[in-house]
C-alpha cells in the first residue's frame, strides 16, 4: 500500500520545520531549503543532459550534499531534534575545490567574460550556478535575521557556484563546441 503525499496542514500557508515548529510557508528558512530544492533539480538535469560518466557522478555527489544542507536549513533552530541528521564537512567544500582544479587543467585560459551557451548541460550549468547564487544570497539573509546557520553551508555555496561556472565552461570543452565571449558593445 503507498501512502499519500498530501497531509492538508500546510492548506492555512503554514508547515512545520523538523523538530515541529509551525512557520509561514513564506519564511526565509523555508525559501532557502526551497531553493535548495530548486538548486538540486536543476543540478539532476545537467545531470541528465551530460554523457560523461565522471560529470555524472560528481553531480550525483552534489545532488547528496545539497540534500544535506537542505535538512540543515530545514531544522527547527529552537528545538532538540530527536532524529539524526546528516552534517556537511569541510571536506565537501575542498573535494569541489579539487573537482574545479581537475576540470582547469584542460580548459583554456579565459580572456573575456563568457555568455552562457556553447552547449545545453553547459548552459543548464549556468542556470544552476545563478540559482546557487540566489541560494547564498538567501542565506546571508538568514544570518543577518538572526536564524541559526553553519557557515559551512555558505562557504560550500560559494564555492559550489565556482564549480557550476568551471562545470559548464567544462562541458563545452568536452562536447568540441566553442565557448561565447562577451563582446562589450562600445
């Protein structure tokens, strides 16, 4: 038998954080775990739209991370949780900064600002980096509200637009297809 999916609390625009606390569905912490979620769909259909086995399971390990932090995001601030929570380490942050130095070993030197293109996963990668940006910008919102946040999770952020952007430059190359300078129109 499954179950349903719909529990009709949420009908009043409220929902519950993990540990309980009833918040409106318009709260900063809920618009951050939700653009996480965002973030986390986007990143499966690069996903889907890359041939490259490698690329494909770095992603998958993004995808994991970012269920991670959406937890996170999603925990009541003020009260115990009961149930055990994955956590986020400062080696998720440098095995993406590994991944970036892997990836710009073959890729050229950038002489220009680049328009996103060359390639559909590549400009799904910019799509995603742009939706990682407004995620970091959500959750310097939070720490200037006052809501509790690791500051892990906004250095993983960061550093994980900087993959996206190097990603989709990545991509382009791998694919043979030409990258897009920007030509400033003077």
């Amino acid at each position: 038998m499954s179950f349903k999916i719909y529990t009709k609390t949420g009908d009043k625009g409220l929902t519950s954080l993990i540990g309980g606390t009833r918040v409106p569905k318009s709260h900063i912490r809920i618009e951050s775990y939700g653009t996480i979620d965002e973030l986390n769909s986007y990143i499966g259909m690069v996903s889907d739209m890359e041939s490259n086995e490698k690329l494909r399971e770095w992603l998958r390990e993004i995808q994991d991370r970012l269920f991670t932090i959406g937890s996170v995001l999603a925990t009541s601030p003020v009260k115990e949780v009961k149930m055990k929570l994955p956590d986020l380490h400062a080696a998720d942050v440098t095995w993406l900064e590994q991944r970036m130095d892997e990836m710009n070993e073959d890729l050229p030197e950038m002489r220009s600002f680049l328009l996103p293109g060359g390639h559909v996963a590549s400009s799904a990668a910019h799509v995603a980096r742009c939706i990682c940006r407004r995620v970091e910008r959500i959750c310097v919102a939070m720490n200037e509200q006052g809501e509790e946040m690791p500051d892990l999770i906004l250095q993983y952020l960061n550093r994980l637009s900087d993959f996206l952007f190097v990603l989709s430059r990545y991509i382009v190359y791998l694919h043979g297809a030409s990258e897009i300078p920007w030509r400033a129109r003077t």
